[in-house]
C-alpha cells in the first residue's frame, strides 16, 4: 500500500504509530511505544531526480544514504551536511527526520540548510507539497525546514529535495596530539582563518584536523603555522564522531557556542570546531551548567523516557510547538512522545 | 500634569487626523497607544502619506495610524494594544520590499522599527553578531571590516535594507549560490509574540531543541512575530577575489556555460547573467566597460585561498573558452572588481533610466530551462507590446524581469502586471517558483493560488495561527484566504506539468 494510503487509513482509525526508516536513531529522542504499530518506510525508496549541473537532488524516504552517497560519488558531488550513515543503513527520511549533520557542519551547514523542499504525509495522510527543486524560494512558510529534525512528529516525510555540493578535490585529515584545552584553542583559531578546513575534532588525546578543497589549496593549508609537520591520520575518525560510537554509554551530546568553557575538562569528545560535546557520564546532568546551548541525553539503548531527553522549551516557544502540531497532525497520532511527552 | 498634557495635545493630533481619514478607531485604543508611545504616534495625513507604500509602489494605502517606537517596551505595549483591541499591525523596517509586504493596514497601526539600529555586540571568537533590526545590512559587514570579518547575504538594496526586513523576506543578494540566504546567516532571534510575549528562536550554539522555529520566521513577512534582535553569523574575508567577465553570443550558450562550471566543480561565490537590454541600459548608465555586441553577459566572482582562486580560475577560462565566450576580462583589485560589478548592480536604476516604470518580478526556474523561458518571455514581450530587460542569478536560477512600461499611458501599468503574472506562472509551470527572494506580499498572492494546493494553503494557515491566533499581524498577505483564491480562480498547476492553456496564445 501506499504510504499516504497506508497513514491515512491509521487516521481513520484514529490509530496512533510510529514511523521507522532503517531503524538506526532509536536512542535519539523518548523510546517509541513498543504496542504501536509501525510505518516503514524502507520500501518507498529511489532517487527521483538528480541534476549535477542544478546542484539538486530528490528522493524518497526510503532511499539509503549510502545509495545517494554513490550516485553523487559518480558525479563529484556530495551531501553537504555529512550525515552519518549508521554503517550503511540510514535512510534520507531519518536523516532529515532527525536532522542531524556530520564533522563538516560548523563550516558548511547543517541538514536544514540543504532541504529545499519536502513532500509530507500529514497526520491525516494527506500528501502536500512545500518548498521545491530550485535554490532559492520564498513562497509560503519555510515547512520543509520546520520539519527537518521535528523527528517524525509532524507527519511522514515521503521524498526531500536537497542541495548537493561538488565534492573537494583533495581530502586530507591531520592528527596532532594534544590536550583538551590546546585542541580547543587551537580549534578556535582556524576556524578563524580562511584555511579550507572542513573538521576539527578532539577525541583520544589527539586533536583531528580535516582540509578539504583543491589540491593546491589543501597543500598550501598543511604548511600553515600550528598545522606545519602535523601527521597524516590514515584512520580519520569523522565518521566514527558523527555516528555516536560512543554508545553502548549513555552519552550528553551538549551543543554550545565554539569557544563555551562549559565542561571542557570532563568531555571525551570535543567536535565541530568546539560546539558539539559528548560526555559519557550517566550520572551527571550537565544542564545546570550551561550558561548557553543546550544539551541532548542519548540512551543506549533506549530506557525509561525520564528526563526529557531534549532540552525544556521555554513556556511561548511550547505553546507555539503544541499549536503546530495539532496544525499538522490534528488526531496526534504520528510518533507520540518520541520528540517530548505531550507532543 | 505636563506629561498629561503633552498626550491631550498628541492625542488631540492624531485625532484631527484620524478624523479626516476613513475609519475612525476605538477611541478608547487611541488614547492608549498615545499614553504608552506619546509623540511617537503619526495621525496627521500629511505624515503618514510618507508611510503609504513600501517599494512596490504601485499599491499605496494610507495607514491607519504610525507608530514610531523607541524601546523594545514601547513595542511591546503596542503589540498589546493590537492583541486586546484586534487591531492590524504592519512591522516596517527600511521600506525597501519589493513584494508590498510592508504595505500599510488602512485600518491597522503601522509599527516602524528603524530607530532600532544599534549593533548590541560583536563576538570575534564565535563569529557572531547581535544587532536590533533596524540596523541596515550593510552597517554589519562595515562594523566587522577591521576585524577581517563579513555578513554574507548582500541584497542589492544592501546600503539601506535593514536587517530585521531581511529575516521577514529571507532575502538573499548575488552571493547566495555559495553562502545562503539570510535564513542561512542567522543564529539566533529576538521575537515579541502577538500577546506581547517576548521569546527566542535559535540558539547561540549551532542548534537548538524541539521544532526549527527560527527556519520559519524567516521569510515568514510579518505575519509570525515582531523581531526585536537578531544574531548574525560573520564570514572570515576570503583571502583572495576575483571577478571574470565573459560575453556570449546566446543567451543559451551563456545559460550553458553557466551549468558546465558547476559540473565542472566549481561553486562561485556569485554567478550572474544580463541579456542584451540589460547590459546596453547598464552600460550607457555606468561605462562599466561591457562589450555591447553580445547576447548575454556572465559576471563570475571566485573566492578563496589564493591558490584556490588561482586554480579555479585557469578551469574557469577554459570553460568559458570552450562555450564561446568573448570579450573576457579578469579583475582582481577592488577597483576593478567594483567597476565589473557597477553595471550589474545598477541594472535596476539604468533601466528605469529607459522607460519612465519597471516592474521587477522575481521568479525561480530550474537552470536548465532559461533558455526556454527566456524565448518564451520574449514572446510574452511581443504580446504585451511591453518591453523587457533580463538579469539573472544565473548560479541558483533566480530570474528578475524587469517590465518596461509607462504608467502614465493608460492601460500599460495593467498591462505590465498581467505580463508579469503570466511569467510568474511561466515560473511555476516549468517546475519552479513565484518568489525566489523577494517575497509574495501583497504582489503574489493571486499567484499563491496556482504554486500551492488548498490543503497546503491550509496547513499555511494552521502554521500562522500557531503563532498569531487572533491573525493580528500583516493579514492579508504572504498566504491568500480559501475565499480569495476561488474568487481569483487560479486553478493550482502542479509543478513541472504543462498545462497553461492560456499562454497557448502566443
């Protein structure tokens, strides 16, 4: 059956579920409801328009990111955000779902920053449109990003078009090894420069340094000042960051401004130039000690739904999140609960 | 009791002025708005005849009344003011807009927020600026020049364009194909509900939880919140710049050129085209030094580290070279830059030099279809018995025609919007859309009609009345009423299929 058949006949059952891709996030967000039932949308999959010359691509829900990544590979392109692919499994509608975004992101964008338009099945399974395949758009609300990382809480996304980018050149990842506070110092100041740097991550006493661009580029950068003399990292480990690896730990995934001194000491992970943290501590709950960002609990695997795995919303910004729900899925029934109780 | 008297006085204008216009106020709120705002409220005729128009100037409405606030408290208890009595209220920031959203409310307060035009504070380290909206977008890359730093998105109203306009349209300018529009740029916002409650969206850190709220106020053109702050994100200045000027003898072999150098693999900072009668206006208004027996022009801006520049420069002539381009020029000292740039970016005021009006339209194509459209255009032209000039954000496919008319002859300036219309839904029919950065407004929204469906133009309306429940804020525009779509009776044309049995007549 068709997915917007197959949600719409939930809806007239009044039947709340839970929407599942690859099943890669399950410890992103409150666990689903193991009695629900589900919507796969593994078998909505393909790539239904890809123009190199356009810098576009649409494909649906289910297609693997894997797939994208390959046909994109053959043109010389790339998604920009990096999403991590959970061993070759994730699908694009979770990755746009969840809206997460690899070691690039502080220097090229995040998910959100490449959708251009998305085709959602609402709560009542009624396919609509937004956004589109061209760059640039200011007709109607900007849907398509609003329900890039709602987590499947507004309704199934079916297809996406993205912005894609040509692929570099030259890739080259550097390893210096270091302590936490020289890494993030060091960290800070190339992200200053116009160095083609593409990311900066410490993790295991080494700060990883990643320079994309062309040839020229990417070799005039290796000689600048702190980078001279730095080793070639035959293991890179962009991918194993972004994929959460960590887990098998509860881990704090806190996101702050570069430079926030919070928690520099106790994090085992310090990424995207200084503003993604992870903190395998399950004991500690690091919010209190945010003076700015915010910080995200992710269970391994997924336990009891106490706290919040998100950061509190303040009183307007939840009215709001509450109103836009009922706007798109009236009946409330599509991933109850898996962004925030109540929603 | 001077206080109290200076209000009498105030209110006592207002009224005067009010009186001789249309439809008087309660005056219960009048007395109110002028308790909080003082003579910061506009009621005389004469005054708020300033205000009748943003830049679309060809719709003009008187306002009901202008407030020109000073504190976020004022603005504050205006918006309260609105919400209690149901009053329309119409932010304004520079009045630059060229799609009308900031036309005024005949019965609703016009709330302009220029005076706030303070940059609150740089942070070097993150890269961030926070600054009120009335600060003009060019005012942010000059505060941040010393320190090597840049805000990216520069429309071409740049120099007076303020930035909180620029989150209500998410404008973009010439170098959104390699760093975004404005929703790209901003971090964090400052929003005052329509009840008066002041929150955040975004976040000082790259994201923030829950819902992407700050995506949908961009663009959202008055009708979600009132934006008080906003925190930009600043550019390190590349370290090197180049501009390459190449002439071409059809548009589609420029339009070609244009798709090989992204294949190619190389994302310019700016990639723009001008057909012949943009570039012959340009050039006789600025002698930028452009060849004048082409087809099509292609101005392209390379940015970087040198050697990156230096390499994707000699790739750049070589693909120029084999689509037949001519009378190519490279610029690399500002002076020179600017002068390659001058002509681009004075098309607008050179072409109004030869016709007395333009109307400029802002459609978004798939780049594979420019040639076609642009024929097509020009036969539209033929039948409209209207001139037109073309400039293109060639890199993402954003299309300004520029309509020449003469709005003293009779007929012409409906003749123009009718021309324009028909290219918008040119626009729509090969698979792109109404508004690339200029906004829908009050000028599209007939066109709203045929780009969305009514179940999209529904949950549009659920998404306003999430944030504005009593529908205060800029009503009537950006998203048309059921109602006024079926009295338009546009059918919606689903994207990419042709059906426009209309344009069948040319």
């Amino acid at each position: 059956m068709d997915l917007a058949a197959q949600v719409a006949r939930l809806y007239r059952a009044r039947q709340p579920f839970h929407i599942v891709g690859g099943g890669t996030k399950s410890f992103l967000g409150n666990p689903a409801d193991p009695d629900l039932p589900r919507v796969s949308t593994t078998n909505h999959e393909g790539i239904l328009a890809y123009e190199p010359a356009e810098l576009i691509l649409r494909a649906r829900a289910g297609t693997s990111l894997v797939k994208i990544n390959e046909v994109l590979a053959a043109e010389g392109q790339m998604l920009g955000f990096e999403p991590p692919d959970f061993d070759g499994r994730a699908t694009l509608g979770g990755a746009i779902a969840a809206g997460l975004s690899g070691a690039r992101r502080p220097w090229y964008g995040a998910a959100r920053d490449f959708v251009l338009g998305v085709g959602l099945i609402t709560g009542e399974g009624r396919y609509l449109e937004f956004g589109g395949q061209v760059m640039k758009n200011v007709a109607g609300f900007d849907v398509s990003r609003l329900v890039t990382g709602a987590l499947g809480t507004l309704g199934v996304i079916a297809d996406v078009s993205l912005k894609v980018l040509p692929a570099p050149e030259s890739v080259v990842s550097l390893c210096i090894p270091c302590n936490r506070q020289d890494a993030h110092r060091m960290m800070l100041d190339l992200s200053n420069r116009s160095i083609p740097i593409s990311g900066a991550c410490h993790s295991d006493q080494a700060l990883w340094v990643r320079l994309s661009g062309t040839n020229e580029a990417v070799e005039a950068a290796r000689t600048h000042g702190i980078l001279a003399g730095a080793q070639v990292a035959d293991t890179p480990i962009w991918k194993t960051t972004s994929n959460f690896t960590l887990k098998g730990k509860t881990l704090w995934r806190l996101s702050v401004p570069p430079s926030s001194p919070a928690l520099l000491d106790e994090c085992n992970v310090i990424d995207w130039g200084g503003a993604q943290r992870f903190l395998a501590d399950p004991d500690f709950n690091p919010r209190h000690r945010l003076d700015e960002g915010h910080a995200t609990l992710i269970r391994t695997p997924p336990a009891e739904a106490s706290p919040e795995p998100f950061a509190e919303l303040s009183p307007a910004v939840w009215k709001i999140t509450r109103r836009l729900k009922q706007a798109f899925d009236p009946a409330e029934l599509v991933n109850p609960g898996r962004l925030y109780q109540g929603l | 009791m001077l206080t109290f008297l200076r209000s009498a006085i105030i209110l006592e204008i207002v009224y005067s002025g009010l009186m001789q216009s249309r439809q008087p106020f309660l005056a219960d709120f009048l007395d109110k708005l002028v308790n909080v705002c003082g003579d910061h409220v506009i009621g005389d005729p004469a005054r708020l005849a300033v205000y009748e128009s943003d830049g679309l100037t060809a719709k003009r409405v008187l306002p009901g009344v202008v407030v020109l606030p000073d504190t976020i408290a004022e603005v504050q208890a205006v918006i309260r003011l609105c919400y209690e009595y149901n009053v329309p209220l119409v932010a304004r920031g520079a009045g630059t807009g060229l799609s009308g959203g900031a036309t005024p409310h005949s019965e609703g307060v016009l709330l302009g927020l220029a005076k706030f035009n303070r940059i609150i504070g740089v942070d070097p380290i993150n890269r961030t600026a926070r600054v009120e909206p009335g600060v003009t977008n060019l005012a942010i890359s000059e505060a941040v020049r010393e320190l090597g730093l840049y805000y990216a998105p520069d429309p071409s109203s740049q120099i007076a364009c303020t930035i909180g306009g620029n989150v209500a349209e998410n404008s973009g300018g010439v170098h959104c194909l390699k760093y975004g529009l404005t929703v790209h740029n901003v971090r964090k916002l400052k929003v005052i509900s329509p009840e008066g409650e002041i929150y955040e969206v975004g976040s000082d850190a790259l994201d923030s939880p829950g819902y992407d709220l700050l995506s949908v106020m961009h663009g959202s053109e008055g009708l979600l919140g009132i934006v008080t702050e906003v925190t930009v994100n600043l550019l390190p200045k590349p370290e090197n710049v180049c501009v390459v000027m190449a002439g071409f003898d059809s548009v589609a072999g420029a339009g070609d050129a244009v798709g090989a150098v992204i294949e190619g693999g190389i994302l310019p900072a700016g990639l723009e085209m001008m057909d012949k009668p943009a570039i012959c206006a340009a050039e006789a208004f600025v002698s930028a030094g452009y060849p004048l027996d082409v087809e099509a022009l292609l101005l392209c801006e390379l940015d970087g580290t040198a050697t990156e520049v230096s390499t994707q420069l000699s790739r750049l002539r070589e693909i120029f070279s084999n689509y037949g381009a001519r009378d190519v020029e490279v610029a690399f000292d500002e002076a020179a830059r600017a002068r390659l740039w001058q002509g681009r970016k004075a098309a607008f005021p050179a072409v109004g030099r030869i016709a007395p009006d333009y109307y400029c339209m802002d459609g978004t194509i798939p780049r594979r279809e420019l040639a076609s459209v642009l024929t097509q255009i020009t036969r539209l032209s033929q039948y409209y018995a209207l001139g037109v000039a073309n400039v293109f954000h060639a890199g993402d496919g954003n299309l300004h025609p520029l309509i020449l008319y003469d709005a003293n002859r009779s007929g012409e300036l409906e003749r123009a919007e009718a021309f324009g219309a028909a290219i918008l839904e040119l626009c729509i029919e090969k698979g792109g859309t109404i508004t690339g950065e200029h906004g829908v407004g009050i000028e599209k929204i007939d066109q709203m009609c045929v780009q969305f469906t009514e179940e999209e133009l529904k949950l549009f309306h659920g998404v306003k009345a999430s944030f504005d429940e009593k529908g205060i804020l800029n009503p009537g525009k950006a998203i048309p009423t059921l109602h006024r779509c079926a009295e338009f009776g546009a059918m919606h044309v689903h994207r990419g299929e042709d059906k426009f049995p209309h344009l069948d007549r040319f």
